[in-house]
C-alpha cells in the first residue's frame, strides 16, 4: 500500500513523541514501549499509527493513495506490527522519492519499499502493545480550544503527572485553569452543553501538540481526547481536587498600568544583568510626580540596573506604595499570554495578590515578593 513520504513521516515524527527513550527505566522491562503500532487494512485503504507511554497516547489514520503501486496479489488484506519508532522515523527521513510502499512480509518483516530502494525492518507482534484504549467509551463532546492556548496555560503547570497541579482544570462554565502554588493562569473558553463536570487535563500532552491548530475535546470521564480530525490524542483524567481558584482572584478592577508584550520583555531583558540568581527579585518604581514607572533589579556585588518603561497607560496617583516586586521568572511566563498585559491592583491593598489581563482572554494571578 503506497503512501505519500511526507505524510506518513509526520505522523511517524508525531507518534515518536509519544514514545519512551530507550534509555528510559520503563523500557527495560516494557520494551514495546519504544514501538509504533502499524495497523493497515486494505479494503479500508488506510493505516493507523498508535504509541503511547501508558499515561498518553497518540493515534493518527492515514489514506492511502488512490492508485497504489508496487502492491503483490499476496498481499495480506489486513495486517499490523510493531516496529521501532526511532529506525522507522529515520528510515523515512531518508527516503527521497515522494510516496513509499508499506509491506509485511510472511516472515514478519516490514519491507519500506521505493522505486529505488527496499528497506526492512524487524517487527514485534502487535497483539504486545498495550492495549491503552480498550473499551473505552462512549465519548460525549466538551468543548473546544486552540493547542496554541493549552501550551500557555501548560506554562503554569508543574511537571508530575501523580500531582493535580501538573492539570489543566476546565470547568462547565468554559474556563481553563492552570497553577504551579506560584501563578495562576486562567483562560474564558467556550462553555460545555454537554458535559456538566470539571475535567483535569494532563499538561504533559500538550507540548506535543501541533502548534496553532484547533482541537475538539472528548471524555468518557476516565480519559480525555482531544481530536483535530485524523489525529486523536488522549490523556488521563487526573484524580484529585484542583485548587478552588476563582476565590483567590480579587473583584477590583483598578487598572494601574498597561504594558505591550514587546516593551515588558525589553525591560526583563535589561534587568537581566544585575539579577540576584538566588532571589530573581525584580521591582516596579513608581514615580508619581513624573507619571513614570522603572523596573529595577540589584545584586550587591555587581550592582542595579534600573530601566523605565513604555506603558500603554499609567495610573498610579492613588497608590499608597511607591515599589512592588515579583519574580523575574513568572513575570516573563506571563508575558508570553498576550500582546499587552495589565496590572490590576487594589490602590489601598496590602498587596497580597496581583491580577493580571492579558487580551480579555487571559486572566492571571501573581503574588507580589515582600521586600525587606
């Protein structure tokens, strides 16, 4: 069955995301885990790639072109196999001609042929692979987000999957929620009608997203998928209780500065130099009488950097505080949600949390550092 290079090599490339290193602990006693499971079927006139690393798994069904070349009489009409996904990719890589044809030979070899060259793989049984998604179902609708927002609220999570707070939280009334116990990142999507209780999203799969590409998300309560089409990604849904957050999140609404994305990040950049490494305490000053705002950061032992800032709009007479301070590092992860960012703080609070806005589509919350 003929295919086109390119796209099976996509797909490859995709699947080999989902798959562990071989010099992952697990392999050693789950080899199968470094394979791509090939599923083909003639009649259909397509084939399915799986892998998964038991907690997330990748699917992509390919058509075959409608003219296929090369294929036997003896060809078996259905057929499947394991190989491993990094000799697959690779072998793909190489391939110059524009299709190949996929071919499982009686003695178990995946024969990758071209016009020019035969290339063959060994193969495992396809009945080893784990059966991930096995009786699962039935799938009702949830809703619907672009990957590009799940990769930024993914910028707040942490990275352990036996955590709630590694989850992107959605809830019935269309948020997306994302926390690390630093920064909260809260994203307005579109209400489900059909699902009616909250979801906890595993941030691990979304960094393997294709990028700018709209996804609809599914559950059978225990797992989650998020489909874009042919390809269909799942994940679990995390046990636990995700952090109750719309509390923390003040009502006020004192719009004290605004900032475009490209000037916020010239500024950390300036500041960068005189960094403290052990604190990455960054301040805002306020200079009331000149209407302006500067970003400082100071080491003892190399000295202070102090650089103003081009705000979009400033409105910081009613402060009763002259400096705040927060971490370099989350200040540059927010400046990632938007192309302009707001500073939304109470005039005549003790600063216990900052509200951030991003867009009007983006809401974050950031705890101010207390400076000694």
């Amino acid at each position: 069955m003929d295919f086109k290079t390119k796209t099976l090599l996509a797909a490859a490339d995709q699947a080999k995301k989902f798959v562990l290193s071989n010099t992952s602990s697990t392999i050693k006693n789950v080899p199968i885990l470094s394979t791509i499971l090939l599923e083909v079927s003639l009649s259909a006139g397509n084939i399915r790639l799986t892998s998964t690393d038991l907690i997330n798994t990748y699917q992509n069904t390919l058509k075959c072109l409608s003219k296929p070349k090369n294929v036997n009489s003896t060809e078996t009409s259905v057929w499947s196999a394991c190989v491993d996904a990094g000799a697959f990719t690779k072998i793909l890589k190489a391939v110059k001609q524009d299709t190949v044809n996929l071919i499982l030979s009686s003695n178990g070899e995946l024969n990758i042929i071209t016009t020019k060259t035969t290339y063959k793989l060994p193969t495992k049984q396809a009945d080893e692979f784990p059966q991930v998604l096995k009786d699962v179902g039935p799938w009702l609708p949830v809703t619907s987000i672009n990957s590009d927002d799940l990769k930024k609220l993914a910028l707040s999570a942490i990275d352990d999957r036996t955590n709630i707070l590694s989850a992107i939280n959605f809830d019935p009334c269309g948020r997306f929620a994302a926390c690390n116990g630093n920064i909260l990142i809260v994203f307005n999507g579109t209400k489900s009608e059909c699902y009616e209780s909250e979801l906890n999203i595993f941030s691990g799969i979304v960094k393997n997203l294709p990028a700018k590409t709209d996804f609809q998300i599914w559950t059978d309560k225990n797992l989650i998928r998020l489909s874009n089409g042919d390809e269909q990604f799942y994940t679990k849904n995390l046990e636990g209780q995700f952090p109750r957050y719309m509390k923390l999140i003040p009502q006020h609404n004192d719009d004290v500065m605004s900032i475009s994305s490209k000037d916020m990040a010239d500024a950390l950049k300036e500041v960068e130099i005189t960094l403290n490494s052990k604190t990455s305490v960054v301040r805002f000053n306020f200079d009331k009488v000149n209407q302006s705002i500067y970003l400082l950061s100071d080491t003892p032992e190399v000295g202070e950097t102090k650089t103003r800032i081009k705000t979009i709009n400033t409105n910081i007479n009613g402060l009763k505080y002259d400096e705040i301070a927060f971490n370099h590092t989350y200040l540059k992860t927010f400046n990632k949600l938007g192309e302009r960012i707001n500073f939304i703080m109470d005039p005549a609070s003790n600063l216990k949390c900052v509200k951030l806005t991003f867009n009007n589509e983006y809401t974050g919350l950031l705890m101010p550092i207390r400076i000694r």
